[in-house]
C-alpha cells in the first residue's frame, strides 16, 4: 500500500503515517544512491587494447572503490565489419542497414579476478577495427560497461624486434637476422612472419664496448638478412643491437637484446 493510501494516524495532532512514509522514502532515496555509487565507483577505468606482433590483449584498471578489490569482470568485444572494404559513404549505409555487429561474450576471460584478457584470436582480421568493454560485479552489485578506444591491429600493433645471431670472424662480424613472427600460424603449423603483413627495414647498430657500452653505432639499414660488418679491431668486444623499421607508419621496435662477442 502506498503511503498516499494510508489512513493517518495521529499522536498529539502529528501524522505518524506522514512522518513514517517520509523517512522510508529518504532511506529507500539513501539506498537508491548508495547503490549508484557502489556502482561508479567498481567500474573499470581506462580500458584499452595493447598489442605486440599482432599478440592484441584487453587492459584496464580496477575502480577506485575498496569494493573494487574484490570484484570479478565480464569482457565482451565486437568487429565493426566491412570499414576496410567500403567508402565512408558505403560503411555508413551499410550500418543504416545492418546495424553494427553484435556484443559477443569473450567465454575465457566472463568472471575473472585479472585485468587483462587475450583477445589475440577474436582479432584476427586485422585489417578491421574492434573494440572491447568490460563490466565489473562486486557483491552483488554492477557496474555500467567501460568502452575501449576504436583498435585497428594493422594499425595499431607494435612490431617486435628482430631476431639477430652473431657470427664472428677475423675483423669483420657476420650477422643473421629474423623478422619476429606473428602468433598466426601456415597450414603446416609455422607462424607467420611479421614481413607477410608489412615491409619492414632492419636497422642494425654497433657498440664498441671499449669506448663507450651506450652509444650505439648506425652501421645498416635494409631487408637483407645476412649482412657482414668489416674493418673491426681484433681483441676488441663488441656488441650488436637491431631494430625493425617500417615505413609507412614511421614506426621502429624496441632494440633487441645485445649479442658480443670479442674478435681474436
């Protein structure tokens, strides 16, 4: 019954019922609050993708409530079809239409404890973008869904540093380098090397450990992957780092981990 339908009753010329209504209202209005603020505060903040060699992960932080400590996640992701393959007018049509493609649950990482997912197989179409959101639940209580940014893993993904062996000879050091492999694998079962998908430079440096171990020499810059560095000293330690390069997006690799050796 509702309190407009309630019979008053009086104690010295005061409404009880009035006064009894007005205090459930405030603390029902109390709970109603508390539970919003429950709410905001346990959902996920800054929720964006990272990806290496195409290895694309879902990050994001817990909300600044204590509760937040304790809360388990739901992730969901979605492929915006067809934006490679159409003008903007097409693609804008062709959501007029279609609708953007549906939330689907990514089943591994639904009621997890962690704050990272691997969406690496669910973005494999590399050329399209997606986008993740994740939900936070914590004692009962749910969070709104957090959005990441548009990722577009061509785009996007870092490129790895090459693989470099070393090689030396008489004042001279024979290198052999690798281009990092994306997680994608041939009908055979080899992965699939990062140069499938773009064309990449190496760019190879020289540390001459007897001058100085962080100035790094320039000495190649190509696709070759075999090249040979000469007029070296013997008796001398050197070390060599390499990086990929890749034009059209103007970005380079971190360094790859230094090989030495000394020549005799």
């Amino acid at each position: 019954m509702s309190c407009s339908n309630t019979p008053p009753f009086r104690y010295r010329g005061v409404s009880l019922t009035n006064t009894l209504c007005y205090h459930s209202l405030l603390f029902a209005a109390i709970l109603v609050l508390g539970k919003q603020d429950l709410q905001d505060s346990i959902k996920p903040q800054k929720v964006e993708f990272r990806s290496l060699n195409f290895n694309s992960t879902l990050h994001w932080q817990p909300g600044r409530a204590r509760e937040a400590r304790d809360a388990v996640y739901f992730v969901q992701y979605k492929k915006l079809a067809g934006r490679s393959q159409h003008s903007l007018t097409s693609f804008l049509l062709f959501l007029h239409r279609y609708g953007q493609s549906t939330w689907q649950n990514k089943d591994d990482c639904w009621g997890i404890q962690n704050y990272v997912c691997d969406l690496t197989t669910e973005t494999s179409d590399i050329q399209e973008p997606y986008y993740g959101r994740v939900k936070a639940v914590s004692a009962g209580i749910y969070s709104d869904w957090s959005l990441s940014c548009r990722f577009t893993p061509w785009r996007e993904t870092m490129i790895g540093p090459p693989t470099v062996i070393v090689i030396h000879s008489n004042k001279s050091i024979i290198l052999k380098l690798q281009a990092p492999r994306s997680p994608y694998k041939r009908k055979r079962g080899s992965q699939i090397p990062m140069t499938n998908y773009y064309d990449l430079l190496y760019q190879v440096f020289i540390i001459n450990n007897l001058l100085d171990e962080q100035h790094r020499v320039p000495v190649y810059e190509g696709k070759d992957k075999v090249i040979k560095i000469e007029n070296l000293r013997p008796g001398v330690s050197y070390c060599v780092v390499a990086k990929t390069y890749v034009p059209m997006l103007d970005r380079s690799s971190a360094y790859s981990s230094r090989q030495c050796t000394v020549l005799q």
